[in-house]
C-alpha cells in the first residue's frame, strides 16, 4: 500500500472493517470484543499516523498506552509463557505482551517497544487484506520473538533500532530502517565468512548468530515491503517466439543414445575439453561415455505374442556396461575407440568418492561452496542494475541451480517462458516434467482406483520475480557468459567451479545434505535421465512429500542468503509414481480369481497349466524378478537356505546375476509346486519327454522350476509371459510386468532401505550388487528383507493358499468353486 497524500475519508473504516471481519473469522479462538476492538482500533491509529499531517509519534503512543491501560485482555489470558502464548492467535500474542508493557513494566525505554509492536500489528492487517499469511505470520513472528524471547538472538532488535521517537513516522523512513539492518548483517556475515580463523568454535557461534539476526530482519523488511506493495515492479514479460526445436522436458524421449548414423571416426578424440566444461564433463567417469554408437549399449528385450514392449522394460533392460582390464590382452585394444578402458583401482576410487562423499571428490563442490555460490548469484540476480549484463547471466545460474535445467538450454532464445516447458501465472510459476511412464493401456478388468498413483508429473515451482526479469532480459553471449563465470570463480575462490558443478547442484544438495531425502528422490526432482535412474520408474511418492523435499534442499542452499521461499507453497495432494503399480487389495483380489480360476480345471492337463502360471504370479510377486522367460532356473533356487540366484536379463550381454531372499511362504510354494510335477509324472509316465525334464528338475539340473505343457502336450516348456498374459487376460487384462511395479512399490512402503530395494530389484550400477566386485550391500542386509516379503505374503492371503493335485478335486468341489466364481 504506497503512501498516499489524499487519503479517502472511508480508508481507516474499511481497514478497520477488514480486520474485524478477519479476526471474528478465526475459527480456532473465538477473540472477546474487547479485544477486537482494542486490536482495530491500535491498527487505525498507526494507519492514522502514516499521514502527512500526522507523522508524528506522540499521538500515537498516548492512543496505545490509553487503550491498553483499560486492560483490554482479561487477567485470564494474561499468562506470559511459551506455552500459554502459543494458544492464542499471533495477532493476539501481540496484544498480551503490548498490555504486559503497560501494565507490568516500567515504561520508560520499553515505550519504544510499543510503538515498535503497533507499527508490527498495522503492517500484519495490511497484509491479511492481501491474503499473504507467511509474510503476516514472519512480521508478528518475529517482532513477538524480540519482545518476548531471552535468547540475544531475539533481543537485538531493540539495541538496534533506532529511537523512535527520532525517526519520521512515514514509509520509506521505517522501510528504510529494516533495509539499513538488513545491509548491516550481511555485510557482518560476509566478514565473517572471509575471515581466517573459520575453524574455532567462537567463530562457528558467531557465524549462527549472525544468521539468526540475519534472517530475523530479512524477514521483517521482506513483510514490510509487501504490506506497502513497495516491491520491485514485475518487469513486462516478453512473448516467447515460436521454436520448434524447443520440446517438452519428456525422460522418456524413446531414441538411441547415440545416433545411429554417426561416424566414429568423425569424432577429434584428441580435442582438449572446454575450461568451463561447456560441452562435455570429461571427468565424470560413471555419466561420461565415448560418443560413439556401440550396440551392447543398446537394450535388447524379448517379444511375446499379444504384447508390446512397455518403456520401463525397455529401460529396465538398458544398462551403461563398464568395460576394463587388469591386463590388456592386446596392445591394441589399448587405442581402441570402442573400449572405454578403466583401470579397477581408479574405478573404484571413483565410486568410493561419490559414494562416500569424500572431501576429495574434485567433481562436486563443498556445501559451503554451494552455499556461497547461491548466495551470490542470488545477490547479482536480485539487486543488479537491470542494464548490467551480469544480472542476466547470474538470473540464469540461479535458475540452473534451483531446477537443474542445462544452461545451454536456457540460453536458446525463448526456451524461458516457453509454454511447454514453463507454466507461468500471475501468482506462481513453475517447470513440470513427465517421468515418461508408458500411458496405461485400455484395460477390460482394471479401473483407475485399481492403481497406486495418479500421476506422473513433477512441478517444481520457481520464484516468479526471476521468471520476470529473464523474460525481460536480453540473453547473454557465451563470452560474456564465460567470463562472468570466471570472475565468479575467482571471487569465490572456487577454482572448480564449472557450468556442469551449477547444473548438478541441486542434486548433490538433495542426495546429500537434505535431511530425510536421498539419490532416489533427486533423480526424480532433477529429471535424471532414465538408463541412469530406472528405479524412479516403479516408486510412489505424494505431491507434497516431493514439494517438501525440494523445500527443504532449497533451505540448505540459501543458508547464508535472504532467498525469500514464500512462493513454495503446497499442491493438490496426489500420488505420483509407476502407472502400472496396482494396490495391495487389487492385486489380492485377483490371487483370489486365479486360484478360483485353477480351481476350475477340467482335466488334469489344463489344471497342470493353470497351477504353473499361478505360482509363476506368486514368484513373481514374492521376489519382485523380471517377468521373463524361463524365471528360475533349478541350480539358482535354494529351497534349503531360501536364496535365488538370478540374472532375468536373459538377453543383455551386460550380466548382473544378485541374490534375492526367499520367504516362507515362497518356499513352501515352490517345494509343493515341485511336489506336485513329480506327481504328475508319476501319472503320465507314457510322456517320456516330460518325464525326462521333471527328472532334470528334481536333480536340481540347468532347467526352470515353472513349465507348462506344449500344445500336444507330450512335453514341457518354458512360461513367457505372454503366455501367462493371455491365459490370465479374462481375470487381469494387463501386461504382467505389473508384479515388478507393484513388488517395488510395496518394499518401499514398507520403509526398506533404498541400497537394499536396488539391490534385490536389480537397479545397481553394475557391478555393485551384492555379488558384484564393488559391492555396496551384504548378504545378511538382503536376509533382512526376506520377512517383509513374508509379510506381503500374508496381506495377499498367499500363506493360507495351498497347491492341490487334480486328483484331490472332487467333482461336486469343482462345481461349488464354479458357482462360487459366478456369485463374485
């Protein structure tokens, strides 16, 4: 609200009205009228005092201490403890320690107090008319805080304001004052900073004091302006121009890696890279690959008949190999380009650094380098003169560093802004981008409330007032780019400072230093690509949670900075995750048709068939395995010791064979399955070819536990899963790589570590599975998830369900089973 000379008669009844209106509206503390209108009437008199021919304070303090004296607040609520204050509403926290002033204290110095609490209540009422509730509650916060706490943290507000009875009563003078603390505070931190003794513990209180008075006034001052709308102006924004080459942001953008029609030899393997690692990150050996197009980088996935390869397979598939050798076995191969040849030690030392965080990973930045990066691209973005060029190219590092978004992207003319990138509004502004998980197909027997999530869509939300002056702005060259980034890096003193390090901060600060949050959940706010992160395809996380994680990732990185986070404010509350994660009743309900559907059977062989594809469903679902063919061979399982050995990527060239603990119900499932084909052996003993394989299986030989019988029936095959589609399309009508969405999803509920859901699903990088050289997890750690699969076991009803031989059915039980199926 500007200050205005011509003030409309009616302006302090409508604030006051607004007020009233605001504080009868509170439904958790019903305010007596006398309170009411003490409040109202404390508001016009500040409100009053703002005019030109009334700057004056006296009148106003003698209308405040007046109204106080007549003891507003009843003796009951008058009770000055953290506890009792944190009852009632803040407006009226203010109230209880103004009437404690008069009351209570000597007045003397605290009269400056008063006036000091009334200017705060005046600036709240304004900005409640503007519905801006954090900047309310920061204002009356913050000015309780220094009446009412001990801490010097608190109180120093009093020394440091000057007297106000010295000071104008008008807007610019009070905002002028806030401004003046503000600029004193950062200038003592920035000292602070750059002194040299930073390790002693003097200078690490020091330094958390002066964040708190810091952040104390920044937020006050931030209040002020608002209540007066004294802001900077938003810039005009400019159309974006039409780019055809600007896309959606999509992980799922289904292409080769690399091109297929490039040349090897087109590439100049011995240019030097960019200093400011522009174009390449050559020092990042897990994330950097020779640009080339080889084929075993390239995903191969079986067909099934009726079924269409989905995109998590596809990925789940892809798999970026490491390719290295202790000894050449050629001299040749150690020029090849197609090799990328790591030595093992160097290689490990790497994932030791990432890993680990060691300080002496060189590709990342410290957190104080972070920290000190942010807060002086914020300062640049925020108080340079609109012509400085600097501005703009600071306005687009802060922007990389709050999204990940690639700086060379941000400098395409109208990428910022661009409608299929950026959702800009007149209150908020945010990037959204899709995981890309394949579209549910039309399902005949599935329902939208039959699936976990409901979206797959992430917002990040961006402050509005940077998207402004980005549009506003005229792009930077890369040389003037380059060059306000070295004068960054030496300012700094960050020698490794580069385009890459700004672009990933975000996900260092997310994996690593934001409490609660991890690598999983910073693949997902920072788009990481699928063949690097394909365990975010099968997890299921609130709109919220995801909010609150970036939240707070952004809190640690504008420690030392005034970056005001008001404009993060909560979604619609949804479920975002795997399209193909089906709830635990839905997927309970169908166990409960298959086995009705087993139940069935009409003849020996067709209850033989019906039997193996149920128990491939609870394999299925008890080890979360890749649905494929011929799943679990008989020299993998041990029905002993509850283990399972596996590689179910049977045509990647790239093994990762790991270990997956076997629950109770699972084995007792599989031995009875066993028991149940030797019986049928021993009734069919005439097919040879079956009696052959069983025998195979019952010697614990190269064959899979799970077969079905051929069209004629003489002798055994492999389960597909098309086969186990098209058996079951009447009871479930959807691709059943679902099991391994819903397997993932539920270990996650479950609260299993991350390391250890990678591991037993087969997300490791390779060679850091449990059986891999650089192994991140022990078999004991796997064990321990063996009885959360149990207990998924026993909310699918699988512990109560036991594997009959045909020969068991009766007629007449067949029948009741058939009318049961035809009742549900």
């Amino acid at each position: 609200m500007a200050q205005d000379n011509d003030t409309s008669p009616n302006e302090e009844q409508w604030l006051s009205a607004k007020t009233i209106d605001y504080l009868k509206s509170e439904e958790a503390f019903v305010y007596p009228e006398a309170i009411i209108d003490a409040i109202s009437t404390i508001i016009i008199a500040v409100h009053d005092s703002y005019k030109p021919s009334n700057n004056s304070i006296e009148p106003l303090l003698e209308m405040t201490v007046l109204i106080l004296q007549d003891e507003p607040i009843a003796s009951k609520y008058m009770q000055i403890s953290r506890t009792h204050l944190a009852e009632k509403p803040l407006m009226m926290q203010l109230l209880i320690l103004m009437q404690n002033i008069v009351t209570k204290q000597q007045l003397g110095h605290s009269l400056q107090h008063l006036v000091w609490l009334a200017i705060a209540m005046h600036t709240a009422a304004l900005l409640i008319i503007q519905d801006k509730k954090t900047h309310t509650n920061n204002i009356l916060m913050q000015f309780k805080m220094a009446q009412f706490s001990a801490s010097s943290r608190r109180k120093w507000l009093w020394n440091a304001l000057p007297d106000i009875f010295h000071t104008e009563m008008s807007i610019e003078r009070i905002l002028s004052v806030f401004n003046s603390l503000l600029d004193q505070q950062k200038s003592e931190l920035v000292a602070l900073i750059n002194g040299q003794a930073t390790h002693t513990e003097k200078v690490k209180k020091d330094k958390s004091d002066i964040k708190a008075k810091l952040s104390q006034i920044d937020k006050i001052t931030t209040a002020y302006q608002h209540a007066h709308d004294l802001h900077a102006p938003k810039p005009e924004r400019k159309k974006p121009p039409k780019n055809n080459s600007i896309k959606p942001i999509n992980l799922s953008d289904d292409k080769p890696i690399y091109p297929l029609d490039y040349e090897a030899t087109n590439s100049n393997w011995n240019s030097e890279p960019d200093k400011d690692n522009w174009n390449t990150t050559p020092d990042d050996v897990e994330h950097s690959s020779t640009t080339i197009d080889l084929a075993f980088l390239e995903a191969n996935t079986e067909t099934y008949e009726g079924l269409t390869t989905s995109f998590e397979e596809h990925i789940d598939h892809n798999e970026l190999p490491y390719i290295s050798y202790e000894n050449y076995p050629n001299p040749l191969v150690r020029n090849s380009i197609p090799l990328q040849t790591i030595d093992l030690s160097l290689q490990q030392n790497y994932m030791s650094q990432r890993n680990l965080a060691l300080n002496s990973n060189t590709r990342l930045l410290s957190l104080a380098g972070y920290q000190s990066l942010f807060a002086a691209l914020h300062q640049d973005a925020k108080s340079l003169p609109e012509s400085e060029t600097n501005k703009t190219c600071a306005g687009i590092l802060l922007l990389s560093m709050l999204t990940g978004l690639p700086v060379k992207s941000l400098l395409i003319s109208g990428y910022i802004g661009h409608p299929r990138i950026f959702s800009i509004h007149d209150k908020r502004a945010y990037i959204q981008h899709s995981l890309g998980i394949t579209k549910r197909s039309d399902s005949q027997t599935l329902t939208k409330e039959d699936y976990e999530n409901h979206s797959d869509t992430i917002k990040t939300p961006l402050p509005l007032w940077l998207i402004d002056n980005l549009l506003a702005c005229q792009l930077p060259r890369k040389e003037e780019f380059t060059t306000y980034l070295a004068n960054l890096r030496n300012s700094l003193g960050l020698p490794y400072l580069s385009v890459n390090r700004i672009e990933t901060a975000l996900h260092v600060v997310l994996s690593r230093y934001t409490p609660d949050c991890h690598s999983h959940i910073a693949d997902i706010i920072c788009r990481t690509p699928a063949p690097h992160a394909p365990a975010m395809y099968y997890s299921s996380h609130t709109s919220e949670g995801i909010i609150a994680h970036y939240k707070s990732a952004l809190s640690v990185l504008s420690n030392i900075s005034s970056f005001d986070l008001a404009y993060i404010t909560p979604w619609h509350k949804y479920t975002i995750g795997s399209g193909f994660a089906l709830k635990l009743e839905t997927v309970r309900n169908i166990i409960d048709e298959i086995k009705t559907w087993v139940d069935q059977s009409t003849n020996y062989d067709e209850h033989f068939n019906r039997t193996s594809i149920f128990i491939w469903f609870i394999f299925c679902l008890l080890t979360g395995v890749r649905p494929n063919n011929g799943l679990g061979k008989m020299y993998d399982i041990d029905l002993d010791m509850g283990w399972l050995e596996i590689n179910d990527k049977p045509v990647k060239k790239v093994k990762s064979d790991r270990l997956i603990p076997l629950c109770l119900t699972l084995v007792r499932h599989l031995t009875e399955y066993r028991d149940y084909i030797i019986d049928y052996q021993a009734k069919h003993q005439l097919k040879h070819d079956i009696s052959t394989t069983i025998d195979d299986i019952r010697l614990g030989n190269d064959e899979a536990l799970l077969k079905i019988l051929s069209a004629s029936v003489s002798n055994l095959k492999d389960i597909k899963r098309g086969d186990t589609y098209n058996f079951t399309k009447n009871v479930i009508d959807a691709n059943p790589y679902w099991t391994r969405h819903f397997v993932r999803t539920q270990l996650e509920k479950r609260s299993v570590q991350l390391p250890l859901i990678n591991t037993i699903i087969g997300h490791e990088k390779s060679r850091q599975e449990v059986l891999g050289r650089f192994s991140s997890s022990s078999k004991r750690d796997i064990r321990r998830v063996a009885p959360v699969f149990e207990q998924i076991a026993e909310q699918l009803g699988l512990n109560l369900i036991e594997i009959n031989n045909y020969s068991k059915i009766s007629h007449i039980e067949r029948i009741y089973a058939g009318v049961d199926h035809v009742d549900r």
